[in-house]
C-alpha cells in the first residue's frame, strides 16, 4: 500500500474536525449582547415616550386652535346639530384637523443624546451638534462617522417616534373624540396615556411620574420640571 506524504495524511486527519465544526450551530448571543452595539448608536423611543409627546402636541394644537373666535357653517357641530353656525373651537372640524397634522409636528423634535430619559426628545438643535456646528463655523475640521450634509437630517429615533404617533392615533381615535367631546376639563396626558395607552404599563416617563429608581426608593422630578416638559411644544411657536 502506498504511504501518502506526512502532510497530506495529517490533512486527511484534520478534514473530519473541520467538517464537524461547519456542522455546528453557532453559540447565540443573550439579548443583551446581540442587541448591545445597535442599542449603544439607536435607542427607539418607548411607548411611553411617544405618547407623551403625542399629549404635549395635542395639548398645544388644541390651546392654538383655541383663541380663534371663527364660526362655521353647519355640518361640522357636535353639540347643536340644529343650529345654522357652530364654532370652530366646538367643531368636529378642528378636531379633524388637529388629529391629522399632529404626527408631523414631532418632525419638529430632535434628538438630544446628553440628556437623559424623554428629555432626550425637544426641539431645537441638540447641545452635542450646536456645538459641533460652531467648532466648524470656527474652521475646525471635525471628523465624524455622519457626513456634515446629513447632521441635521430626521435622526432614526425621530422618525420611529413619528411612525409610532401615527399608529397611536389611529388606535386610539375614539379615545382622543371622547376626551374632546365630553372630558376636556380633565388633563390629557393622564386621560390618554395613563388611563388608555399605558393602562397597566410603565408610565414612568409621563410628566409627574416616578422617573429614577435608586435602592427602592422612588425619586420624583420636582414641578419646574414636570412644567417645562408640558410646554416643550410650544418651544418653536415662541421662536417664531
């Protein structure tokens, strides 16, 4: 019988190996590990997160569309269908019109990633690219994985968090009709989110809500706080 060379019969070994390892399954990663990097770079907005701003949104359209003395014809009232002219603020109307440009109004909204929680979410230019944008101002050559041309393009988090605005509305339609018929007198925040949405979920970043954790205690933000996250939509109405 011929002998084949050292090599080759010490490749003839190892082929059987090689094919086992082929043949198995590669080891998972926990969902920590495999979610790690792409959690690091994008982190979408929760539920809760997105109903928050949906209700400050809101909140703010209605109180805009409210100052309006403007009566219209019949065909929109919801409170006296027999009257010849019904007020735009009592209107179907405006409801309509509120509830179906409200998503586009988070487009408004960046991301600001030193902050922390929902916070993270408001509008104008976040600290982090306002001061990037100076330093280029300035001549200073600022290398990033980003090009310059898409800084201040919609982020990810910003463009899920009006993806999901629209299911919600959609969702909960009738919720919002109901609360703009007959509970207006209560806040909209907890009507919507905390009795509808969120009902029996994490509502913790809502406005007023426990917000931080720390050796089983519950920290509160303190109402300076919970007031200026209720009037971060009308942030850019003063900027005009």
């Amino acid at each position: 019988m011929e002998l084949l060379p050292e090599p080759a019969s010490r490749c003839l070994l190892l082929l059987p190996l090689l094919l086992l390892l082929l043949l198995l399954p590669a080891p998972e990663l926990g969902p920590s590990q495999a979610g790690a990097e792409e959690n690091d770079w994008v982190r979408l907005p929760s539920k809760c997160e997105v109903c928050k701003y949906v209700a400050v949104e809101l909140k703010s359209a209605f109180e805009e569309t409210g100052k309006t003395k403007e009566v219209i014809g019949t065909g929109y009232g919801i409170l006296d269908q027999k009257a010849s002219g019904v007020k735009y603020t009592k209107s179907d109307l405006r409801l309509i019109e509120v509830t179906e440009t409200i998503c586009k109004r988070l487009l408004d909204y960046s991301l600001h990633k030193e902050r922390t929680g929902s916070n993270r979410f408001a509008k104008g230019m976040s600290e982090t690219f306002e001061t990037l944008h100076n330093l280029v101002h300035k001549g200073v050559k600022v290398v990033m994985d980003i090009p310059y041309e898409l800084w201040n393009e919609t982020s990810a988090e910003v463009a899920d968090l009006k993806k999901q605005c629209d299911v919600l509305v959609e969702e909960f339609e009738e919720v919002i009709e109901d609360w703009y018929r007959n509970h207006q007198e209560e806040d909209l925040t907890e009507f919507l989110c905390a009795n509808h949405v969120l009902k029996g979920k994490d509502t913790s970043e809502l406005p007023g809500r426990a917000v931080v954790r720390q050796e089983g205690r519950h920290s509160f933000p303190g109402r300076e706080e919970v007031q200026e996250e209720e009037q971060q939509g009308q942030g850019s109405r003063r900027q005009e």
